[in-house]
C-alpha cells in the first residue's frame, strides 16, 4: 500500500495554552492529507489529533471542552478569525498556520 500523504502545517500556542504542549509554543507537524474516512482533515480532526498525540499534559479540559475548542481560546487560521472559514470543517491545506490563543486568565 502506497504511504499516505501529508500535509505540512505549524500549530502555535500561546496565552497560557502552551504549557499544556510540553511548553513549546509553536510545533511543525505533518498531518495526514485524509482522515479514516477518506476526507480531508479539518481543524476538528486537528483539534482530536493535538488532544491524543501533542498533548502531554493531562488538562484536556484546559483545552477542549465537551469535544470542542474550549470557550475563550481564540483559534486563528493563517491570521484570520476561524469562524470566517468555518470554524473546525476547514479543511486543512499545505503550509496552513492554525493558532491556538487562550483569553482566559483564572486565579
């Protein structure tokens, strides 16, 4: 069977979100171009992804909330608000930067 193909994009974090990725902010990844079912790979498939390959902390909650992004994380698709692009069924493209930017400060 032929190797499947990838797609290269970076993920950032910041606002707080990165010390729940082994405090890095920003990762280079190669994502699978095509979920298991054959479709291309959205930012809800990289959300799930982060959740059980990246994250290393066990706070998921800190970061997705009820199977999404959690309220108060800005999410920016190459600069621009995802909710302009479809929030998590934008499809991932080549050389796509999708920030992760926590607003929330709690005490």
């Amino acid at each position: 069977m032929a190797s499947e193909e990838t797609i290269p994009i970076i993920v950032e974090f910041t606002g707080g979100l990165e010390m729940l990725f082994s405090g890095e902010r920003k990762h280079r990844l190669s994502v699978p171009a095509k979920d298991s079912k054959g479709d291309a790979v959205t930012v809800g498939w990289l959300v799930d992804y982060l959740c059980d390959e990246a994250m290393k902390d066990n706070r998921k909650e800190m970061f997705v909330l009820d199977g999404h992004v959690r309220p108060g994380i800005l999410v920016l698709i190459n600069d621009a608000d995802w909710e302009l692009e479809g929030e998590a069924s934008y499809a991932l493209q080549p050389n796509d930067n999708i920030l992760f930017v926590s607003t929330l400060h709690g005490g």
